[in-house]
C-alpha cells in the first residue's frame, strides 16, 4: 500500500512498542503506525509519497505525544529584572512587588514577553498551553490584550488557551467582575479565580461564586488557584467541590496548586479529597513555584509546599503538573520546561518506582492534555503534536532523566522546532 502524506518519521521508539516504528502523518493528523511485524509493505514499512514529504530518521530514538503545560502565567513572564527583589520570598510580597509594573504594562510589552515565553515551550517540546492572565483595576485587560495578540502571533506553532485570572481578589478589588466579564468576550477561554486573595472567609466563599455564576453564563470552564497557602484553616478547595456539587455544575473545573491540602490533618484531607472526586474537579500541582514559596514561616522541618499528589491519585482525581512562572516577582528561575516540571514533581512528591516515573510524565502529557479537553498520543487520528528525541534517548524515563529538549518538535503535523545538541570529551581526563 502507498500512503500520500506530509510528515514521515522513521525508526522510532514508539512507548509500549517493541519493535521499531514508522509514524506516517497526513493533513496534520496521524495516519498510521506500523512496525516491522506488521502487513505495511515487502520490508515491514509503508510506501510513502508526498508532494513536500518531510521524513525524520529517528535512529531509534524516543517519538511521544507533546508536552502540555496547563498552568502558566505569560503575562508575567520575564518581568522579574524590572522588580524590586523579593526578599521575603513569600507569595504576598510577590503579589505585592508587581503592582507598579503591572500598571505601566503595554500591550506590546507584554506581547514580546508573552511570545518569548511560547517559544520558549516550543523548543522544550511544549506546543500546547494554558496561561493565567491577570485581571484587574491595576492593569486592565492591558495584559489580556498582550498575551491575545501573542497567541496569534504564535498561532502557527502552539495553542494557547486563556484564563481571566483575578488575583488581586473580586471583593476587594471592585470592578474586577465587570472587567473578567469584559475579558471573557475579549478572547479569554475560562474564568479563573483566586479566593484566598479576599479578606473574610464570606468574602472568599463570595469570589467562588462570582467565578461561578460567570462560567453558567458564559458557558465556560472554570481553572481556579485555589488554597495556595499554608494555612490549614484554608477552605476554599472545599467549599469550590461542594459548591460545583450542590448546583450541578456541568462544565470542566479544575483547581490549581492547593498547597493547603498538605497542612490539614490526615482526616480532613481525605473528606476533602472525596470531595473533589465526587465533585470531578482536576487537579494541578505547581512545585517549581510552591516548592519555592511555600513553607517560609516554617522552622525546621519545613513542609514541601505542594498538595497531596499521591492521593488525588489514588482517589481517581485527573493530576497534571505546570510549569507556573518564568522569571517573575514569584520564582527567579523557570525554562518552560515541562521535562524539569515533571522532574521537579517527581521528586517533591517522591515518585521512584516504573510507575511512578510513568505517571510524572503522564503529569505533563496526557494527564494535561485531558485537563485541556484536546487529544493526546502517538495514536492513529490523532493530531500529529509529538516530539522525537535523540538516538541515545529511547525511553520516557530517559528523556525524564536526561532532560534534554526534543531534536524535532511537531505541532499538527509540521516541524516547528529543532534542536541539535554536540558535546565532545578530551581524551586522558
């Protein structure tokens, strides 16, 4: 048989595939997969034809589905060298420290940014991402308007999908519900939220139900950062899995960092827990961020500052990992890296044996992708948006260990980024 297609890639280690692979791409989609012992042609591999036929030898080096990174913040991205440094390293002073900046945001500023930071996902293997944008009475949909006219810049090579994000709080920050409503019909795809950022427990039970009562309205999902703190008196997560329960919420919510559910006693947590699971919330692990701002007040030891990873696993809650900050007012470092943020999570929440090094890759991959609601895996139909490392990457837990960028990065079937990497080592050291 000959196929007609776009994109052939040869030789590959195709994960839970033994043999080697031939991944053959056609209008943006995978078309078909074959191995050696399969009925593909005389020598095992399809015939293949194409007017502009790109072929990719992966000399057996490692073909996955492309990295996902669900929780970012573009809008901030690259800002820290324009703040005041943040000496307490606490995420209040962070919030603080940015206010100035954020006031004298452009939209050109932050659409240079915001493209950095896309490209930067891009070369690492990410070509799909969720960001938090901030809105609010300091900066205005000004950031929107930004990281909007960067995602059609960049439209080529990624997805990107927009949460309104109220971080200075909707009561005590009045105008903000006007403006997410605005936000919302300017181009953002989700409301965000952020209770903990109110004054009174009412106040916080309030700024869930304005996100809420938004995301009813405007037929949206809802990506809310909830309970990042370490205050075991934090209720926010629980009253969003009730609150989601008790009026049939019907659309997609997932609650992100939730870095209270590791200061609850055992008890609480697990209701908590059974909550979110009864309630199908999602759920997202920060540690990049949240292993550095967390725990300040703490003597020794300190707690590591992320949820309960392992649980919300076990109790059937979807866990994805996100990459959260880029060199802003909250976190000096960042390379949007979805290979250092699975990293990363593996070891804050310990993750050793094959199974678990499987599931912090699922964390940026499929686990997500299915967060995002978009299809995931080197499966025919699919959309063609995978990765192919280097020859002497052959497996997930490798590229996890190694973490090396991709040397070719496909986004729905056409390459949009390549990386070479050489390293020569003097003879007698």
């Amino acid at each position: 048989m000959t196929l007609e297609s776009d994109l052939v890639v040869r030789n590959a280690t195709v994960p839970d595939r033994r043999e080697p692979t031939t991944v053959v791409v056609s209008d943006g989609r995978i078309e078909s997969i074959t191995t050696e012992s399969d009925d593909a042609g005389p020598d095992g591999v399809p015939d293949v034809n194409g007017d502009e036929l790109t072929t990719i030898d992966a000399d057996g080096g490692l073909v996955a589905g492309g990295f996902v990174d669900p929780h970012v913040h573009l809008d901030k991205a690259y800002v820290a060298p324009d703040l005041p440094p943040n000496e307490s390293g606490t995420l209040a002073e962070a919030i603080a420290s940015i206010h100035e900046r954020k006031a004298d945001y452009t939209r050109e500023d932050v659409r240079d940014r915001a493209i950095r930071a896309i490209e930067a996902h891009v070369r690492n293997g990410c070509t799909r991402i969720r960001t938090h944008v901030d809105v609010d009475t300091i900066g205005g949909l000004t950031p929107l308007e930004g990281v909007v006219a960067a995602r059609e810049a960049c439209v080529d090579v990624a997805d990107v999908e927009i949460v309104a994000f109220p971080q200075e709080g909707i009561g005590q920050d009045e105008g903000t519900a006007d403006l997410l409503e605005r936000a919302l019909e300017s181009g953002a795809d989700l409301i965000g939220g952020m209770p903990d950022n109110e004054r009174t427990d009412a106040d916080r039970r309030a700024h869930v139900d304005v996100c809420l009562d938004l995301a009813e309205r405007y037929d949206v999902g809802v990506d809310m950062h909830v309970d990042e703190t370490d205050d075991p008196a934090a209720r926010s997560l629980e009253y969003l899995a009730a609150e989601v329960i008790d009026r049939g919420f019907d659309r997609s919510v997932t609650a992100g960092h939730t870095c209270a559910l590791a200061a609850y006693d055992d008890p609480h947590a697990a209701r908590v827990i059974d909550l979110v699971a009864e309630a199908g919330l999602s759920a997202i692990t920060n540690p990049p961020t949240n292993l550095v701002l967390q725990g300040r007040h703490d003597a020794h030891p300190k707690r590591r500052g992320i949820t309960r990873v392992d649980e919300l696993v076990e109790a059937g809650v979807t866990v994805a990992a996100g990459q959260d900050c880029l060199l802003d007012g909250f976190y000096p470092y960042g390379r949007a890296s979805m290979l250092e943020t699975a990293l990363l999570t593996a070891h804050a929440a310990q993750l050793t044996t094959a199974a678990e090094r499987r599931l912090a890759w699922a964390f940026v991959t499929e686990n997500a992708a299915s967060i995002l609601g978009v299809e995931h895996g080197i499966e025919p139909g699919n959309p063609a948006t995978f990765n192919v490392f280097s020859s002497d990457v052959g497996s997930r837990h490798e590229a996890l260990r190694r973490g090396r960028p991709p040397r070719r990065v496909v986004h729905e079937g056409a390459v949009v980024a390549e990386t070479e990497v050489e390293s020569t080592v003097g003879l007698g050291c």
